[in-house]
C-alpha cells in the first residue's frame, strides 16, 4: 500500500516580552513569523532515517510516529515537521 500524506503548515509570530508603556497598558514588539511545513503521515510502512534531519543533511526539524495495530506491525502514523522558514508577517 501506498503512503498517505496531506501536507500542511504551522505559523508561529515571533515577539519580544510584553513591555508596560500606561496603567494596565502594555505593546508587544513582533519580528517576522515561522512557518513550517508539517507532513501529516496517515499511513507509512517506512519511518525517516537519521540523513534525512537538520544536521544530518536532511529539512527534518523533528518527527514522531505510532504504530498501527496491524498484525504485520509494520505500520505506522505520525507527523514531519520540516525546518523553519522566516516571514514577514503580512505574508500569512
């Protein structure tokens, strides 16, 4: 059987500490956003190897699987994040 994949994205603002400027009053300084390519992985029978991660020479920044209760045990289900992207925000 084929993998099953539906691709996505994560955004995250990037911003300082919370700086009081009145009574009860305070701003937040942001500087660009993250986005990161999330790979929702329905159903696999491979898991990523050790290259294919940031730093090994791969875009993966993390991933987690589970295994399907199958009888082979050689399924699984889980999520790729690849690594971050920086964006200014009023591109999201």
């Amino acid at each position: 059987m084929a993998d099953i994949v539906y691709p996505g994205e994560q955004y995250r603002l990037r911003a300082g500490a919370p700086m009081p400027v009145g009574n009860r009053r305070f701003i937040l300084h942001t500087f660009m956003a993250e986005k990161n390519r999330v790979d929702h992985i329905v159903y696999t029978e491979t898991l990523p190897r050790s290259d294919e991660f940031r730093g090994q020479g791969g875009t993966y920044m993390n991933a987690s699987f589970s295994r399907l209760p199958d009888i082979g045990g050689r399924s699984f289900s889980g999520k790729i994040t690849h690594e971050i992207e920086y964006v200014e925000e009023d591109d999201i």
